[in-house]
C-alpha cells in the first residue's frame, strides 16, 4: 500500500500502527539475512511510539502528514539516542545526543523509524560495499549490489521492510540505489531540505531525500522534511508548495530536453531502449521533446571526485580520536594518538578521498585541480541553466547499466565512479531529480532520471506520476 492508502486504513481503523510495525519487524526478519539492510533496529521506542499513534487515531486525533507510519533512516542521519555510524569503525559506538532536522521534523509528522540503515562509509561509494559492517545486497538478486551509498535505504523498500526511507545524495546516491532497486529515488534542490544533524561528506553537494514505492509518496515524505532551517547555513528560505497536490496527471505540452551526451558512449543498449520508450508514453500524453547539448558533461565525473574529496578531506579532519568516536590505545604522544585512530577507524575508501582531497587542496596544487575544478563546475551549472530556460524537464537514464555484481568493481575505484556519470552532473549544479523505474533489463530494473528546475519539485513530481500513472513498472516486486 502506499501512503495515502496506509493513512486511510489506519483512519478507518482497519489497520492499526502496531500492526504496521510488527509486519516491518517480521518482515526484516524474515529477509534481513539475504538483504542486511539494517545496521541497527529501535524496536521498543518504535512499539511505544506506535501504541501511542493508535491511541491518537482511537480519539480522531491523528491529522499528522506520515502519522503511525514506519520508516527507515540512512545511518548518517543523526537521532536522538540512537547509534549513528555511517558504517564506519569510527563511530561505531556514537549514539547522538540530538535529533537531525529530518527526524525531528519526521517525528512531527507522526512517522516512527524502525532502524539505521546500511551504506558506503561516510557515504563515499557506489555500491554500498564499503560498509565496514555488511554487504547490503540487491532484493532483485541477491548476488548483485543495490547501489551506493544509499543502498540500505533503497533495498529495505524494495524488500518491503518499510514503505519509505531517508537517504541522503551527494553525487547520486539516492538515484543510483533507486534505480538498482525498482524504485523511486528523489534528490531536491540543494538547500531544499535541512542538511543540519546529517554527517558531512561534501557539505556544497550533500542533500536528504526520499526512496519509495511510488511519486506521491516521494511527495507526501517531501512534504514533510522541505522547508527553510536557520540551523542550517545553506537552508534555501524558498516557499514550499503542496507537494501531492501537484499530482494531477496532466503533461500536455510539457517540453522535454534529452541531453544527448547522457545517451552516448557507455550506456549500455538495453538501457537506452527503455528511455526511448518513456519518450513515447510522454509523447502520448502530449508532451514534446527534443534533443539538446550539455557540453561540459564529460568534465563532470573529474571536477566532482576532486571537489567532493576535497571537501571529504575538511569535514573528516574532525574525527582525531579525541572528542568522540574510535581512539587508539597506548599511543606515544599526540601524533601517533591522529595516526592510528584514524589509521584503525576509516575503511580504504575512505583513506583513499582523504588522500584524493588533501593533495587537491595541498599549497601549490590548489589552483592547478580545486579551482580549475570549481570554474568547471560553474560551466555545468550554465549547461543546465541554459537547457533549463528551454525546456520544463530534461530526461535521461539514472544509470549507465543496471546493477552489476558484488565484487566485480570493488578493486577498480575509477570504474566504480564512472557509474556515477549521469547523476553527478545535477549534483554539481544543485537542481532537483528524481530517478523512477522504466522497466525491466533482464530481469533487473532500470531507472528513469527526471531533471528539473531549481525549487520546482512540484513540476518534477508532476511530469513523474503521470509516466508513473500510465505504466505498471512501479509495481513490479523482487521474489525473494
């Protein structure tokens, strides 16, 4: 059931909120050993807090947007109380004192989280095999990744562990995962949703966004975490519009731009065929398209890895082994107490960015690679600015290929971040997109990419429910 149906169930009393959280624990349990989704489960506050929702709809009292509903939350997501890791060494003990924006905002609107979710450390993969936990795997096959760093959050929806989860996107993590998985991953604009309690990894590209079943509850979960926040410095203090309420189905005379770059070299066939298809449902529901140019795309994966790493290497200079988080033992003095903390609590990817960054921003190399990196990425930004003021959406595919198997890319960092290609690019500029399955690939899904204009995720969620209204894919489900 999606949201709308959830909350009409629980109303109607036909479906209480206990009931809904002890089906998302049984069936974690009946799937986590073949998935390992959740890296930590909140199950007495989740039941408490339930019982009290049904309590609150017992009197008619329950008006809150996700009221009674469980959700799951990426593991960088701070909550109060309960342990945050970023699937990392590092923190493997740190349980925060204070709730993140998002969940503070999510417990308001009545949603109850189940649990952490599993992802790359620190968020840095596209795979989610830099976990220093777990392995998250592919419900579609299990022999297969569901994507990074997201990919706890995308596979738990797709596993039907919970309805909906936070992830958060800095070069496509929540799209990528989307697509893997069969479902529907947005990322706003950035600045849309508060980024404050979220674990810094490149604090200009970080964004909260979220994985579900289907557009309107992406709008109804959207709905409930937007908004400005003044304990967030790069809050956008922009008007939030109703969300669902934009959901009317009608795309007559939308004009879509097709970036030809996104449909070159390196996606796989199979891949392109499925996004001329949705190219058809939208030309027959009335909307135009035509192809155009972003010419900077293929500077996009350079200029993202050494602003993100750079960025990486600032924000992980916090975690020395002093305040909080691993601390060697019997070090010799203050330096060997940085060396081996950190040496012993981040994973090799982890090492590797740090590396990647603190050489990028190193006297005598930062004008040669940061800067030339930040003048790229303003030339890409003026790609999509210009695309933009020509057309109301621009379409492509979230992912080069479908999901490929655990361990095949695990030792080729550059392979692994080309996967990255085609959603890095609308991380750079900042705008809104939204990744929503097209379809099968043998077997595995295949994710449609919808790009838009900044703070317009009304016309975005838009032109995506009604390709969702008039296909079936949103409702195809992994047998496991």
């Amino acid at each position: 059931m999606n949201v709308a149906e959830l909350k009409q169930r629980l109303k109607s009393r036909d479906l209480s909120s206990s009931e809904l959280v002890e089906a998302s624990y049984a069936r974690i349990a009946e799937t986590e050993a073949s998935i390992q989704a959740f890296l930590t489960l909140d199950e007495d506050r989740a039941r408490t807090a339930a019982k009290a929702w049904d309590e609150q709809y017992a009197k008619g009292e329950a008006d809150s947007l996700l009221a009674g509903l469980p959700i799951g939350i990426k593991d960088n997501i701070v909550t109060d109380g309960l342990r945050t890791t970023c699937a990392s060494r590092f923190l493997e003990n740190f349980v925060p004192v204070y709730d993140s924006s998002v969940s503070r905002k999510l417990k308001e609107a009545g949603a109850i989280t189940i649990g952490k979710l599993n992802m790359d450390e620190f968020a840095m993969g596209g795979s989610n095999e830099n976990s220093a936990y777990q392995t998250t795997r592919n419900p579609w096959d299990t022999n297969r990744v569901p994507g990074g760093s997201s990919g706890g959050s995308a596979a738990s929806v797709a596993a039907l562990q919970v309805p909906f989860s936070l992830g958060s996107d800095t070069g496509g993590s929540i799209r990528q995962p989307a697509s893997y998985c069969g479902i529907v991953g947005l990322k706003p604009t950035y600045g849309r949703v508060s980024r404050y309690g979220l674990v810094a990894f490149a604090s200009s590209l970080d964004q909260i966004g979220p994985l579900t079943r289907t557009v309107e509850d992406a709008a109804h979960v959207l709905q409930a975490i937007a908004g400005y926040d003044q304990m967030d410095s790069t809050s956008a203090n922009v008007e939030v519009s109703s969300y669902p309420s934009a959901l009317t189905g009608d795309v007559k005379g939308l004009r879509i731009g097709v970036p030809k770059e996104y449909m070159g070299e390196g996606v796989d066939p199979v891949v392109k065929a499925k996004i001329m298809e949705a190219l058809k449902v939208y030309e027959s529901l009335g909307a135009t398209w035509e192809e155009v140019s972003m010419p900077h795309t293929e500077y996009a994966v350079a200029a993202y890895y050494l602003l993100a790493s750079s960025e990486a290497s600032s924000n992980l200079a916090r975690f020395d082994g002093v305040r909080y988080g691993v601390r060697a033992s019997s070090p010799d003095n203050l330096l060997d107490l940085y060396v081996k903390s950190r040496s012993e609590g981040f994973g090799q990817e982890v090492k590797r960015r740090i590396m990647l960054g603190t050489y990028a921003l190193s006297s005598g190399y930062y004008d040669a690679f940061y800067l030339k990196a930040q003048k790229v990425r303003t030339l890409i930004k003026r790609d999509f600015d210009e695309a933009l003021s020509r057309y109301d959406i621009l379409l492509a595919p979230t992912a080069p290929t479908t999901a490929f198997k655990i361990g095949e890319q695990v030792d080729n960092p550059l392979q692994m971040y080309m996967n990255d290609i085609l959603t890095i690019p609308v991380s750079l500029a900042g705008v809104p997109a939204i990744s929503i399955p097209c379809g099968l690939a043998d077997g595995l899904p295949v994710g449609l990419q919808l790009i838009g204009k900044p703070f317009d995720e009304a016309g975005l969620l838009k032109a995506a429910h009604a390709y969702e209204q008039h296909t079936e894919h949103h409702k195809l489900r992994p047998q496991l």
